[in-house]
C-alpha cells in the first residue's frame, strides 16, 4: 500500500491467539510437531494444540529452563518441538539452557515468548519483556521473528516449522491491528515495504508497524513522503532493505515497543553505519521499566504511537537537510 491509498486499519487477533491457531493447523499437517508449556498454556493459546493432540503435547509446570532443555532434547531426537511461555519467563529463566542445549549444538528447537513488552497491561513490569528481542539475538545460530498481526504470525510461525535449527517467536497479548492481507507471502529474513516514500524511513516491528503506517499519514498530511517498513524478522536483518533505504532517503527512524538500549534500533544503526550513514531518530523505551496500567494508557505514555513516530521523523529530516 502507499500513504495516499489510506484504509481503515482494524484490530484483529491478539498474535499469541495466532500462535495457538497456527500450532493447531502444523500439528494436523505434521506428526512430529510436538508442543511443550510451562503452566500457561490458556494464557500462550497452546491449551488447543494440547486438547486435540494430548499425546505431543507436554506440560512442564512452573519450570521453563527445565521445558526448554526437554525441548532440545526432543528435537534432537528428529522431533519439531515449541516450547511456549511468557517471554519474561521463557528467556530470563530459561536463556543458559537456550545458550547450552539449543543455540550451542544448533538444534531444532521454536522457542515462543507471549505476553512480551508492555502492552501486556496490568500483569506489570514484573512480567513486561523488554529486554526479549535483544537476549534472543544474542543466541548464536537463532532466528528471531517478531510478527506485526494474526496473518503475519500463522505465517511465520509455520516458516518457523520449515526452517532447520533454533528460532524464537515474539508475540503479545493485546489485540493487534490487522496489516497485512490473508494471503501475504513471508520469508525469514526478508522485510516487507508496506508504504512507498522518498523523504524519511520508518523502521518498526511488531505492534509498533501499524503505528509507523499510521504515522506516514500523519506525514503525508504535511507534504512528507515516508516510507513504512516491517522487519518481521530482527535475525537475521534484511541489510539489503536499510541499506537502500537509507540511500535513497537519508534519514530513518526505528520503532519498537523494547529498549532502546538493545533492540532493533541498535540493529538497524550498524547496518546503517556500515552500509550508507543516515540522520536516524529512535521510539522506544528508554531506560526504564513501565508501571501497571491499562495497555493504551501505557503506549500513551511511553511515546509508543504515531505521533511520537512522526515527530521522530520531523526531528530526523531536520538533521537531513
């Protein structure tokens, strides 16, 4: 789509809904996709899987680094096992056996965080992933997907089953607004141009892709022409797509609901720096962990919506000129 070809954008599924969906859908598909929980499975949406397919489907209890090595362990025995969490808890608790039994030996293994940033609400910060997308890039050999909407996640996550050797999957708890068409084509590793613009880039993955559209709008309203595009996946990046967009635009800005400090941002700025140096700008959180609160209340106030994208961008193309 283009910025002066506007559409309503409308919430769909929560991405962990999608999740639960699309595990269905690859366990009629394929005997050897097995699920495993730690005691959230109606929370991660693994409950179904679990009901239709009882015998691959293990629940490991309040125990995410033991479920992640059982995990390992079943996809080195030929087995396509998705080991499902909060991200909170399936990396922080589970990252030296993600380290040890999946990223080292570079086995088979999906390892799926829900519930990640903070839009996950009132649970609060205790259980708010912001540091996600950074631990899981730092596993050697790991593929991180972070999916914008339901279509772009049942796609992935069964990319994620055709793809040989680790991978983790973001995915949230809010209701997430629909961005891509029912029949999009995804590729790991490949970005999606989802607004054609010539002035300024914006850079976004997960729920932060349907404000970046919105943002180009709010450009456009301006005489702006921006460019919107999805890296729905952080790993490996599609160097290509920044480069030539900080080519031919000059200026980009990244937006993510993660730390600045060591999210996407920082992915995005070294392909820049070593391809073709641009003026970028950053929204994300800075330095901080979020209070409890409604999740629209907590975007609000973290700066995480299309104003605070936009007003990125101006203060980008400032630098530009």
């Amino acid at each position: 789509m283009t910025a002066k070809t506007k559409r309503e954008l409308k919430l769909g599924a929560a991405t962990r809904e999608a999740f639960g969906k699309a595990l269905v859908e690859l366990g009629e598909a394929d005997q050897n996709v097995v699920v495993l929980d730690a005691d959230l499975s109606k929370s991660t949406y693994t409950a179904e899987f679990g009901k239709k397919f009882p015998e691959r489907f293990f629940q490991c209890g309040i125990a995410e680094s033991n479920m992640v090595a059982i995990g390992s362990g079943l996809a080195s025995s030929g087995k396509i096992p998705f080991v499902s969490s909060f991200s909170a808890f399936v990396l922080n608790k589970g990252f030296e056996q993600l380290r040890v039994t999946a990223a080292f030996p570079n086995v088979n293994l999906k390892a799926v965080g829900t519930h990640s940033g903070i839009s996950i609400g009132e649970d609060g910060p205790s259980q708010m992933s912001i540091e996600d997308l950074s631990l899981a890039c730092s596993l050697a050999g790991f593929v991180v997907l972070c999916p914008a909407d339901e279509v772009s996640m049942k796609a992935l996550v069964k990319a994620a089953a055709a793809y040989i050797g680790p991978v983790f999957i973001r995915a949230g708890r809010a209701k997430a607004t629909v961005v891509y068409p029912a029949d999009q084509q995804f590729t790991i590793g490949k970005s999606i141009e989802l607004v054609e613009g010539s002035d300024v880039t914006l850079i976004a993955t997960g729920l932060l892709v349907a404000e970046s559209i919105r943002a180009a709008e709010l450009l456009e309203d301006d005489g702006i022409s921006a460019r919107v595009i999805d890296i729905h996946t952080v790993k490996p990046i599609d160097r290509d797509a920044i480069a030539r967009a900080a080519k031919e635009t000059g200026a980009i800005v990244v937006a993510e609901e993660h730390l600045l400090d060591s999210g996407l941002g920082v992915r995005v700025a070294q392909v820049v720096a070593e391809t073709h140096p641009a003026a970028m700008e950053f929204v994300g959180i800075d330095n901080t962990y979020a209070e409890s609160g409604a999740p629209d209340e907590l975007l609000d106030k973290y700066g995480l919506r299309a104003k605070n994208v936009a007003d990125a961008a101006r203060r980008a193309l400032k630098r530009k000129r």
